[in-house]
C-alpha cells in the first residue's frame, strides 16, 4: 500500500517537473521571440500594398528638428515641371511629410505592449513576393527586426490573432501569433500616417499674422488687449481694427489649409521673391510658421503675369507656381485654383474702411472734373467754423461735410490690381472722373477715382501718388457724386444737382 502511494507520488512529481520544464521553455520561448519591443525604434519601412517609411529624422536634412518622426516615400509622385532640380542626393528619400502622431503612437504602442507567442508556421502562407507585406524595424544601436505578413488576411488566420514571421539580425525566421491589429495597422495606407497640414497653430491662438500680396506690400495684424485684430503695417492702415467676421473666416481658411501630396526638398536653383507670402505666430513665440507660394516663369518666359485678379477664370492659366511650408520645411506644386481660391480667401480682408481716421480736421478741398471729352473742371472749397464756401465765389455751400463722412467710410472691394505695363493694367487704362485733393492738420489727402470701360463699368481709387489702385462699387460712386457739393440754394436745387450726377454716370463708358 505504502509503495502505491509512493508510486503516486513520484508519478505526480514527475508530471510537475516537466510542466515547470514545459512553462519555463515555453517562457523562455517568448522571451526569445525576435519581437521589437525597444522603445528606441528610429525607423520603420513597410513594403507591400503600399511602400513608405517613418523615419525618426528629418530628410531635408537641413534644419534642427530631432526626434521628429517623419514619413518618406521614394519618387512617390509625378517629376516636377522643367527648371527644378534636384539638391540631395538622389539615392534618398525626395517626398515626405510630417508623421501623424497620434496615428504612429498607436503601432509605437502595440509593439511595445504585444506578447507574441511563437506558433508553428501557417501553411497557407504565401511565398510570391507580391503577396508578402514585409516590415523592417531599427532601433538607435542599429539592430534590425523583419516582420513578414500576408499582405491581405488569410482565410485560416483567427479573428483576433494574425500569424507573423520574424526575425532579428538577419536571423532564422520564427513564426510568432500577434494581435490582429498589428496587421490592420501596417497596411494603411501613407495617408494614414502623414499630417500633410502646413499650419499646427491653432487658430485661436494667433497673436499676429501677415500677408505678403503679388506687389510686395505686407499687411502685419496684430491681436489688441480686446481679442480684436488691427493692421500694424502698412502705415496707412495703422491700428484700423479688421472686421471679426473676415478675420474669423480668414484664419480659418489658413489653419486648415494642407497638402494632398507628400513634400520634397527638390528646387529650383534661384526662386524669385514669393507671389503670395502668409505667416503666423502663435502667442508668446517669436518664430513664425510660413507659406510661401512662387510663380514659376515657363520657359522662355521673361514677363510678369497677365493678371493678379484672382477672381478671373483664367487666373494662372498654363502657369506653375511652387509653394514652400516651413512647417514640412518643403516644397509642393500648388495648382492654379488653390492659390486662386486662397486669394480670394484673403480678400475678405480688403472689404474694409480705406481712409478710417484720415479725413479729419479738413479745412479746405479742390475737387477735378473730368467730362466725356476728358476736358476739366476745377473746384475750391474751404471752411469757415462750422461752415463750407466755394472758395472762387465766396459763396455758402453745402453737402461737404456728408461727402466727407461717406469717403471716410469708403469700402475697398479690392487691395490691388497687377503691377504691369501701362497698356495692360485696367486701372491705368481708365478714365478720369473726380480727384479730391484735401488739406488736413496731418497733411494733404489726395483721392483719384477713376472708371473702366465694357457693359458694367468698373470703378478704382487711387489714394494718393502711389499704387496700389483699389476698386470701389459703382453703388458707393454713384452716392459721392450726389453728394457733390452745392450752392445752398434749397432742397430743389439740391436735387437738380443729384439727377445731373446720376446722368453723368450714365452716359460714361
């Protein structure tokens, strides 16, 4: 009876000592599984469906930003148009963007998380190449791991769990059984993982802003102590508050703008000054995030472009232009209707009082008529307290202080119109009509209004010597030459001078 036991015993024990042999292999197993597991990945290539890579690294090359994981494809797109040439080597990775970190921490974590066990190969494993999806992994003291997987799930595969090859340094390759969404992760596609925006500032956290336009003037808003923004450059505009409206709106055209296509530190070998320039600070930062966008002359191409207006519907036609992000720190192609519609985007800024606190303490006017003949008329006005004279006949007059009020509320429709040759350019072909010259305690204020020919006439004002032209609506033309000042003759003549201006605007061509 005792020997039973003791058989018993020993018959338990043994089974013990080899499910403690059995555990301790299979542990050491997986612990041995060519699995990275390093928190110190610097790389990751996927080759399959799609090939791209994240790199830990920033492939222009040319700047300071480390540790900033990137995605790179080689020649992943179209050649860029003649005149581009390349800068790197062409061994390397020419597109690439930022990586998505929220997208990339998700594989990151998996990696580090996952506890493959190893398993005996799939049988149905494919071998053609074009069926493998393969994973090369390196870490900062260069030891490389290699994942291959089918490059679409296999039928046998079990929901939750996916068969992986692996190996480590070149080694034998161990089938380990992995979390599915391994898998689901490493064939998204490169969008998946790209953050193509080319602004990270978001849009209720600029302090200032500015816009470069195609004549070299640069509007600088800045944000007052209320939240509201206001022009801090050019000097003509000094601290007139810009509607909330169209800034809301502007800003929120920018911050959301980003690319379709991935990024390349190909250039041309000289680039011109830019056609349009914006750039952005975020508050208490003193380095700016930029775009800018150049026109790229087509060759044997020595002038300037047709136009500027981007509300044409040829805007850009057969033209190339070329934008750089200092966010990506690289170039793209940005196709003709993008820059078209980001211009009109920013023109919402131009819709706003172009003489705001200017037409003050005038003390004296001339005003120049032309007619149809383009012959001349020429007016004095001066103040005497609170009261107007034709300064010529010394007679009272009246209306001058609304027509000051209505040109000092004057809306721009339009912030400029193309620097070009006199033969080309609208605002320099049109036709006189009225020329305001006024005598302020700051200075004189001189304003050129002038209109275009064709079935609906357009207007512009220059203010000033200086371009740029602004273009002004007929409606707001059409109210100042009502306004015209009269003799105070009464109520009746008064009108007879408002039907003759509104007969004047009729007959121009």
């Amino acid at each position: 009876m005792k020997r039973r036991y003791l058989f018993l015993f020993l018959g338990a024990a043994v089974l013990l000592l080899a499910g403690l042999f059995m555990k301790s292999r299979i542990s050491g197993m997986i612990s041995q599984a060519p699995w990275p597991s390093s928190q110190n990945i610097t790389a990751i290539r996927i080759k399959g469906i799609f090939t791209y890579s994240l790199v830990r690294e920033n492939p222009a090359k040319n700047d300071a930003k480390g540790k900033t994981w990137f995605v790179t494809q080689k020649n992943a797109q179209a050649p860029l148009p003649p005149g581009l040439q390349s800068n790197i080597d062409q061994n390397c990775d020419q597109y690439y963007a930022l990586a998505d970190v929220g997208h990339l921490q998700r594989l990151l974590a998996l990696l580090q998380s996952a506890r493959p066990v190893p398993v005996e190969p799939p049988t149905t494993f494919p071998e053609a190449p074009d069926k493998l999806m393969r994973v090369s992994l390196r870490d900062d003291n260069s030891h490389e791991w290699l994942l291959e997987l089918a490059a679409r799930p296999l039928a046998e595969e079990k929901k939750d769990m996916l068969t992986v090859l692996a190996s480590y340094d070149g080694g034998e390759p161990i089938a380990l059984e992995v979390e599915s969404r391994f898998g689901e992760l490493v064939r998204k596609p490169v969008n998946w993982y790209t953050d193509l925006r080319l602004f990270s500032i978001r849009q209720d956290n600029i302090s200032r802003f500015e816009i470069l336009w195609p004549l070299g003037e640069t509007w600088s808003i800045e944000r007052n102590r209320d939240g509201a923004f206001a022009f801090a450059k050019p000097e003509r505009l000094l601290w007139a508050e810009v509607p909330q409206a169209s800034t809301e709106y502007v800003l929120h055209s920018i911050t959301t703008l980003q690319n379709a296509e991935l990024f390349t530190n190909i250039k041309p070998m000289q680039l011109s000054s830019p056609y349009i320039g914006i750039r952005l600070w975020a508050k208490g930062d003193d380095i700016s995030q930029e775009l800018l966008i150049y026109r790229l002359k087509s060759e044997g191409e020595d002038d300037e472009p047709a136009h500027n207006d981007f509300s044409r519907a040829d805007f850009g036609w057969g033209e190339i232009f070329l934008a750089y992000s200092s966010r990506q720190n690289g170039f793209f192609i940005i196709p003709a209707d993008r820059v078209a519609a980001l211009g009109k985007s920013l023109s919402a800024l131009r819709s706003r009082p172009l003489l705001q606190g200017v037409l003050k303490d005038v003390g004296a006017a001339t005003l120049t008529v032309w007619d149809r003949s383009g012959r001349t008329r020429h007016f004095s006005f001066m103040r005497r307290g609170d009261s107007w004279y034709d300064a010529m006949e010394n007679t009272p007059i009246v209306g001058m202080e609304t027509l000051i009020w209505r040109l000092g509320a004057m809306q721009g429709e339009s912030d400029f119109l193309e620097n070009a040759d006199a033969l080309s350019d609208p605002a320099r072909r049109a036709l006189p009509l009225v020329r305001w010259e006024f005598a302020t305690q700051n200075g004189p204020v001189v304003l050129e209004f002038r209109t275009g020919n064709g079935s609906r006439p357009r207007y512009w004002v220059l203010i000033g010597d200086k371009e740029p032209w602004y273009a002004v609506s007929s409606t707001f033309v059409s109210e100042m030459l009502s306004h015209l000042p009269a003799p105070d003759a009464g109520a009746k003549a008064r009108e007879n001078a408002a039907r003759e201006a509104e007969r004047y605007m009729q007959v121009q061509p």
